[in-house]
C-alpha cells in the first residue's frame, strides 16, 4: 500500500480495502466477494438507463438499456476483479454510462467465477453470450467486447480463440487498465507501487492461481495475451493510467498488437488509479475516457 495520500473516491475506496487486506491476510474469498460489489459506489447511477436481469446463452447478467438507444448493436462487458472477483452489480452502472454514450444496448456477463470455474470457462462463457446474440439476429459486426482489467483479459483472449477457430468476431474490442501478464512481471507493478492504492504482486499472484488451478500454462497465448500473435484481430481500444500497477501491460499490449497490424488506440490516463472509468459521474477524468471511448465507438461500429 502506497503511502501517499489518495485524492479521489476511487483510490480512497482502494485505500480502505487495502487496510482491511492486511488487517485480515486469511480473509475468505466469499468476503472479498462481498468487497467488491462495493465498486459500484465510485460510479454515480446513469440518468435514463434501465436494467434487466436476464440470461444469454445460459450466462446470467444484466441487460443494459439506454432510453433511445440501438438495440442492433450490443456492447458485452466483461468485468473486472482478477476472474474471481466482481460481478454485474458491481460494473452496472459504468457499463451504463459507456453504452449510453455510445447511444447503444449493452450486457454485463456474469461469467463464471475461478477459483470453482478456472480458465477457460470465462472465455467458454463469453463465447456463449456473443453466439446467443448472433443467433437473435445481432450482426457479429454489431457485437464489441469491452473488458476492464482481468475481464479486458478475457475479451481479448475469447477473440483471439475465435479467430483461430474459423468463428465470427466481434466489430472491436474495448479494453479498460489491461490485465495480461500471468507471469507477474510487470515493470511498473513495482514502479508505481506508491501511487497505486489497489493492485499489489502478491495479490495478483493470488488471482493467477485460482484462474489457473486447472494447469493451464502462465504463458498460454489464450491465458497470457502477450504471447499471442494478433494477426487479423479486430480494432481495439487500450485505456490505461501512467500511474496504475498495471500500467506496463497496457504499453505491451500497445505495441504487440501494432507489430501485428491491428488498428489500435491508446489513450493514456495521467494520475488514475486502476480502471478509473470507474468513477463516471463523480470524476473529471473518467467523463473524459467515457466520452472518449464513445468517440472512438463511433469511429469504429459497423453499420451493415
């Protein structure tokens, strides 16, 4: 834990969790289950969007519905929360405020949870929920995955699994403070620990092994995307802050897919803490990345 100050709700929320991590090192993970849906608390709720609880593909979550918008283009967030954490409660009302700048419906999946479902049932569930809406008779074009940190993993890692099968992809692929190195390697986990208030090794370290207790490799592409070949993946989008742990993976995932020809976009967030779009409503800078990645959007949808 950083022992700087935090200046914003979401790195004060940070913060307070961390104490309470030391506090109780044998804490279970149904408890920090329950931590986390506190992440919903940095994001003010959306005007005119509504909420359905519903299913696709068998994968439960919430249908996300802003007044006027789209339904002929979905966006389908994968949320955050190192594959054992968070949940569509907890990531409602940022998808909310993103697929209402976007003018478009959205859908939070809640995918099943590691430890109890290692990999690869995130990417298997993901995979359900865009085959679900193609066969409603949403174009594979007018489906975008958006995924913030470990759920940016999971989006990433699902189209990739789809190319390599032959499937239909997604339009583009949104990510959000990118969780990609199942090694733990990552420079500025160590540099910019002190302005940082969440992400820690050890916990990330915690969070691989549960994703990976089934004995998938820390170096397979579809579980560590930086070792992945990007050849033929759709546009995507990478938001990051300069000053999150996290940050190094964004920059690697950055020039990775450049060197492979996709069409990308980095946008770098200054003095941010972990997947700040979090706090849309009660912050600056987070308005700003959701106007952002609207703009974007909008550059890229397929109208066919």
């Amino acid at each position: 834990m950083s022992a700087n100050e935090p200046t914003d709700l979401l790195g004060r929320m940070y913060a307070e969790w961390t104490v309470e991590f030391i506090a109780a090192p044998e804490m279970s993970l149904p408890v920090m289950r329950w931590v986390f849906e506190d992440w919903q608390r940095a994001t003010t709720e959306p005007e005119q969007v509504t909420y359905a609880t519903t299913a696709l593909g068998g994968v439960p979550g919430l249908r996300v519905s802003p007044i006027g918008a789209d339904p002929s283009h979905v966006l389908v967030f994968l949320h955050g929360g190192g594959f054992a954490l968070g949940s569509s409660a907890s990531h409602r009302k940022m998808a909310g405020h993103i697929a209402k700048a976007c003018g478009v419906e959205a859908f939070v999946a809640d995918f099943r949870l590691a430890p109890e479902h290692p990999y690869p049932a995130q990417l298997d569930d993901a995979t359900a929920v865009f085959d679900a809406l193609v066969e409603a008779g949403t174009a594979p074009e007018r489906i975008v995955f958006v995924g913030d940190s470990a759920g940016a993993n999971i989006a990433i890692a699902t189209t990739l699994r789809m190319r390599d099968t032959g499937h239909a992809l997604p339009g583009a692929v949104i990510t959000v403070s990118p969780w990609l190195d199942m090694e733990n390697s990552g420079e500025t986990i160590e540099t910019n620990d002190a302005t940082d208030f969440l992400i820690a090794r050890e916990g990330l370290q915690g969070n691989i092994d549960r994703y990976l207790s089934g004995g998938a490799s820390p170096t397979d592409p579809l579980v560590n995307p930086l070792y992945a070949d990007f050849t033929g993946f759709p546009p995507l989008y990478i938001t990051a802050s300069d000053t999150e742990s996290l940050f190094h993976d964004a920059q690697r995932l950055d020039a990775l897919a450049r060197s492979a020809g996709v069409d990308v976009t980095f946008e770098i967030g200054r003095d941010q803490q972990h997947v700040y779009p979090l706090q849309a409503g009660n912050h600056g800078p987070a308005d700003d990345a959701v106007a952002a990645i609207a703009a974007w959007y909008q550059n890229n949808r397929k109208d066919i």
